[in-house]
C-alpha cells in the first residue's frame, strides 16, 4: 500500500468496497509479475485471462456507476469512500454481489465482482490473484475444510453473535487443541451466559409484539381477575412510586412471550412448547397485574429504588391460570394484540400468521389467479374454485381462534362471536378436522403444529440468518440461471437436514444453533453466495463497545438506531454513518487504552509510550518494531476477527501506514496535543505522534467491511 494511496484513505475514513474508473488506463498488463507457479515467465496464457478481467472491469466500473461513489481510482476523491484498504480482501468479491450497487444489490455477480477487483488492484499497483468464484459444483458437493486460522475466526464470529463479546484466551486455547469439539463445547457454554438471552429476546420480539400499538390489555388481565390499574390501589398516594411501577409493569407484558422462549430454551424443553406450553412467564409486576402475585414468592432486590417496591424485575417464572386453556404463545395477550382482527377478518390474519411464523408456509405465494369482485357468488371462501384453495388451509385454523374476539377479548361461548361462525369452515388443521366438542381449539391446534415437519423448518429459517449472516434464497424462477437454482437447491438441503437434527434433538433450540454455527454458511463468507451481513445498528453499538471499550458519540443514539441504520446494505447516508463512527470511537478508544496497565489493554497490549522507531540501539528498534507488529496483529484480531502471523502482508502494510504517517505527523505537526475529544485518563500529549498514529489506523480498521459485516 504505497503512501498516496494511504493518505486519501485516511482523509475519508474509509475501507469500504467497490472500484474505480482510471485515466489514461491502456489495458497494459505486460508488468504484472509472473505466476509464481510459473517462474520461469511463460504465463501467456494467464496474463491474456488477466488483461481481459482487468478490461471487463474497467468497463463495468462505469456501467456500474461505481466511480460515482468510489472515484475514477477507487480512493473516494474527491468525496465519496475509498476501497483500496479492503479491495484484495478474501470475502471483498462476495460483499460486492450482495450489498453492490447501492439500491442494485446483486445486479453485479461473480465474475462482474471478479473483473472489477482484478482492474482496481491493477490500476492501484495492489497484489490480486484471481479465484474460482463460489457456487460451482466442487464447492457445493465438499464441506469446507478449517485450518487454525478459521477456527478462530469462527469462533469470533459466534461470541459476537450469541454474547456480544471477545473471545476469551480459554475459549481460544480450547478451540486451538480440540478444533470442532472445541468449538461446539465453547457455543454451548456461551448459551448459559445472561446476554445469550438477550440475544434470543432480541430475535423474537419484531416477531411477536406491535412496538406501535398501545400496551392496554385491560380486558384480558380482567378475565383472570386482574387489573391494569393495579397501581392505582397499592400506590394511591404516590405518583412518582405509581409512574415507577407502571413501568415496570408495562415492560413485564411486553416481554412474556420472548421470557417464555428463554425460559423454555435455558430449561432445555422441548422447542414445540412455545406453542404447547399451559403456562406463561409473570415477574412480580406482570403477577401483580393478574392479580396472581400470592401464588409466587419472588426475589427481592438488595437495593431498590423504592423501599416499598423491592421486587426484582428480572425474576420470571411459569404460572398457569385456570380462567381458560393456555397454548403457549397463541393465547398471549401479545399475539392477540400484534395480530388482530376483525368481523370480516374474522381471525384469518392470526392463521396466516401461524403459518408463516410456524409452519415455515406463506399462504399468499400459494398459486392461483384472484377472482375480481363482480364475479364472485355467495360464500366466495368456501365455493369459488379461485378462493377455495388458499381458504380451505387456512380458514380451519382461523376457526382455531373462534373464542378470541376483537382485540384480547376471549368469548367461553363463541357462538356469542361478533360474527357469524357459520360463514367460515369449521377448525381443523391439515385436512384433519377437530372434534366439534373439544372446548380448547387452541390447544388442539398446538398440539398438530408441534407433530407437524414444518415446524422444525419454520424455526430453522427464524435462526437462520440471525445465526449465519447468511439469507435466506427466493425459489428460483424461470429466469433463474444455474448457480442460482444450485444453491438454492444446496441451501435446502443444508435446512432440511438441520430440521431433521433439531427433531432428533427433541426440539432442543441450542442443538439446532450450535449445528447452524457448523454449517458452510457460517464458517465461510465466502460459500455458496456468501454470508456478509451487515450488523444491524444495536448489535454494532455492542460490538463497539466489546472491541474498543467506547460505544457512544455524540449523536450516536440518533445515527445508530433503527431508522437510521438499518438493512441489508448501506445507503450514502449510512456509509456516512460508518465513517462519523468510526472516526469518533477510534478518538476516543485509544488513550483510555492504552492508560490501562498492559495486561489489562483490549487494543494495544504491547504500546510504550514515547517509543522510538528511528532512533536508537538495533536491539530497541527490534523490540519496537516487535511491538508494532504484534499491536497490529492484536487489532486486526480484535477487530477483524482475523489471526495472522508477523509476517502477514496486510499486516506489513498496516506498519508501514502507521509509521508512515507517525513520520509524516511528527515532522509537519506544530500541535503536540491530542484534540481535546480523544483526551483522557489524563492522557493528552502527543509530542511524536505516536497516539495520533493509532488513531488514525484504528479509525481505518473500524471503517472496514470486515468490522461492519458478519
């Protein structure tokens, strides 16, 4: 990486990914060094596939409008992000095709990903040396092969996504001696961990509750006796004690479906019980609200904010009632608010729901054509041949919920229904219809779901992604080309043979991740269409805060949160977003580091402070030069994930970097001081640019694919 380069990487915080389009490029690739497995120079052969990959993307890079973003060079100038840093990057072709161009992600495959990093790397003088692109025949008929330095990154990537934290030296000493088996001891010891936990609620709850409806559920706590206002009688003179407790009690309702999951999963029951259970989970304030709290004797806090409110929030645990049959997560309060109905809807909304979210089937891709209103007779539902075949599915199990009217409101006699039950088929699951008799069709319901094959594939694809980064494929159509129905095919494959374990498993949900986390999908980035992902804004706030110590900026709530950063692929205002945060943490991370006694250090274990490398005895050049080094290889461990020896090329460019703009700095700079943000611990002279130095590379490493993507 020569040192123009550097710089205008530097001056836009950047280590992102695409290419460039070059002046005066004449397609020349007669200086290229020779293939290696060729020394004696006759490569003929791979120079002229070389020359026409570079010329291919040098037409592409265009037509791609890369250079709108990326430069005529791929360096940004004169505003946009560079690519230089990560262009060479294993993995740097797969996140092309799948988040390239910005609004087309995909409209650049494989070998369009190929050509354009060939004429990047060629016009920027970087080593490249083209690879077979993923998805052929001989890479989805093997299970990828990991070295040490695989096994690693593995396991970085799975403390990242279950705990949202480094590896520990243990962990990786354990992986290191025992590979897989380690590796598998390890994520099992990890799903005991609170933040596992956390994780898990985190899946679920876009699934399973309504952020934008009110919380109410006034009407379904009163058919257990209970009161939403309960507050309002055991603190009738305190409005702060009030306020406090209402909130509490709010969180609680909210979270019973997702606690329910935790406490089913940490308890290792059977998965099938999310639907199944007879129970649902209450802390005090949730018990409190069913007017249930005397069945349960919960924790007290050692130190509450309120002397009278000592009930610990987090203590959740199983209660039954006996007001009406329970089936799991389909009689919460939760499920009946998030999927609501209607008289004309008529519960259908709630089956389709628990086709998709459980049986793994959207009944709306079922085929067919959709009959227009002025042809439609009587009963359409159940005698158009046109509506017939989606209603037939679905509407037994929308018949299921024929005791739920509007809202959470549960009706013992349905027949009492706000409509007429007769305009819909009667409940039934599969073609198989329940006995008229049975008083709890919910329970009915669950029962089939859980002896239902469906199930298993439905949570498999819930984690599927969350768990691997990789997404999941659209079944390919007409247009489709044959990778695409390969890995299509070769992706159904891998669920149905993990639905077939979580099974076996008898439905054990951390079986089913640890077996995901072994999957092609997770241990390669770079298999079958790749795995990158781009974090979403709450687990990259956590990362930061795991790697660097520093998770906030200012106007990081605003930048980070949902609205702001979310989806699959960066838009320009969320590129910006990562170089804003890059920038700001990278300031602010390194002097709280580095005041750390050594041993204590996340970033840079090996820094001395005031060291020299250009003075001094060879024996303390060595040793500073020693440090560098292995600082860096730290970093890129840290945050990267990746495990290098000293001798690793990105690495030796990394040094020269640092030292060449420490020189620079030291040089030119008349300001000894660190700006006033990236002071602390007392830390805040820089006289030799040795901290600056840090700075600015530890910004470029964050401004990195590698750190944003999983």
């Amino acid at each position: 990486m020569n040192f123009h380069h550097a710089s205008a990487a530097i001056l836009v915080f950047a280590f992102l990914l695409s290419g460039c389009s070059p002046a005066g490029y004449t397609g020349n690739v007669a200086n290229t060094e020779p293939n290696p497995e060729n020394p004696s120079g006759d490569n003929s052969a791979d120079k002229a596939a070389q020359q026409a990959a570079i010329e291919r993307g040098d037409v592409l890079w265009t037509e791609k409008s890369c250079d709108t973003c990326h430069g005529e060079t791929g360096d940004g100038q004169p505003k946009g992000s560079s690519i230089l840093g990560g262009i060479t990057s294993a993995g740097v072709k797969n996140l092309i095709v799948n988040t390239m161009p910005l609004g087309k992600a995909g409209s650049c495959d494989e070998a369009c990903a190929s050509d354009i990093v060939a004429y990047i790397s060629f016009i920027n003088g970087l080593s490249y040396t083209p690879t077979t692109p993923a998805g052929g025949s001989s890479i989805i008929e093997g299970r990828i092969t990991l070295d040490a330095a695989a096994h690693q990154k593995r396991l970085y990537k799975a403390a990242m996504n279950l705990v949202s934290r480094l590896p520990t030296q243990q962990e990786r000493d354990l992986v290191l001696k025992k590979g897989d088996a380690g590796f598998v001891q390890t994520v099992y010891a990890m799903m005991e961990e609170k933040t596992f936990y956390e994780r898990l609620r985190e899946i679920y709850r876009p699934l399973l509750i309504d952020d934008t409806a009110p919380m109410a559920g006034g009407t379904y706590l009163s058919m257990v006796g209970g009161n939403i206002n309960w507050t309002n009688v055991d603190y009738a003179d305190s409005k702060p004690r009030r306020r406090f407790a209402d909130g509490e009690t709010g969180k609680a309702l909210t979270q019973e479906p997702m606690r329910l999951i935790e406490y089913i999963v940490k308890n290792n029951r059977p998965y099938t019980e999310i639907l199944t259970a007879d129970y649902t989970m209450v802390n005090y304030y949730s018990a409190r609200a069913y007017n249930k709290q005397d069945q349960l004797t919960f924790r007290n806090l050692e130190k509450a904010v309120y002397a009278d409110i000592y009930w610990d929030p987090e203590d959740y645990q199983p209660i039954s009632f006996t007001e009406f049959p329970q089936a799991g997560l389909l009689t919460q309060m939760n499920f009946m608010k998030t999927y609501a109905t209607s008289p004309t809807n008529v519960n259908r909304h709630r089956a389709y729901t628990v086709f998709k979210l459980f049986l793994d089937t959207d009944i709306l891709e079922i085929g067919g054509s959709r009959p227009v209103e002025d042809t439609l007779e009587e009963d359409p539902t159940r005698n158009n041949p046109a509506c017939t075949g989606c209603h037939q599915v679905m509407d037994p199990v929308a018949s299921t919920f024929r005791h739920w009217q509007l809202g959470t409101v549960r009706k013992s006699d349905y027949t009492k229904a706000k409509w007429d039950q007769n305009t819909i088929l009667m409940p039934g699951f599969n073609g198989k219809q329940m006995d008229e008799s049975n008083p709890a069709p919910l329970v009915w319901l669950a029962k089939e779901i859980a002896q239902d094959p469906r199930f298993a594939r439905a949570t498999v694809k819930t984690f599927f992604t969350e768990m691997t980064g990789a997404r999941l494929l659209e079944v390919p159509n007409e247009y489709s080309s044959q990778v695409d129905q390969q890995r299509y095919d070769f992706q159904q494959q891998v669920i149905n043979d993990l639905s077939a374990k979580f099974i076996a498993s008898g439905y054990n949900l951390k079986s089913l991740i640890v077996n995901l986390m072994s999957t092609d999908y997770f241990n390669d980035q770079d298999f079958v269409g790749g795995s990158a992902r781009l974090l979403p804004g709450d687990r990259l706030v956590r990362k930061l805060n795991a790697t660097t110590g520093q998770n906030n900026f200012s106007g990081s709530g605003i930048f980070l949160n949902e609205i702001n950063y979310s989806g699959e692929q960066p838009s320009g205002i969320m590129a910006m977003i990562e170089h804003l945060t890059a920038s700001s943490i990278a300031c602010k991370a390194v002097a709280p580091d580095i005041a750390k006694s050594a041993e204590k250090r996340t970033l840079l274990p090996y820094y001395v402070a005031n060291e020299s490398f250009s003075s001094g005895s060879a024996e303390e050049l060595t040793i500073a030069y020693n440090n560098l080094e292995k600082n860096i290889q730290n970093l890129m461990w840290v945050l990267w994930g990746e495990t290098v020896d000293l001798e690793n090329d990105q690495l030796l460019e990394l040094r020269e970097l640092y030292l060449s703009v420490v020189n620079d700095g030291a040089a030119s700079s008349t300001n000894a001081y660190l700006d006033t943000t990236c002071r602390s611990n007392g830390i805040s002279k820089d006289a030799n640019y040795q901290i600056r130095g840090w700075i600015m590379l530890i910004n470029l490493m964050i401004d990195d694919f590698r750190f944003y993507y999983e």
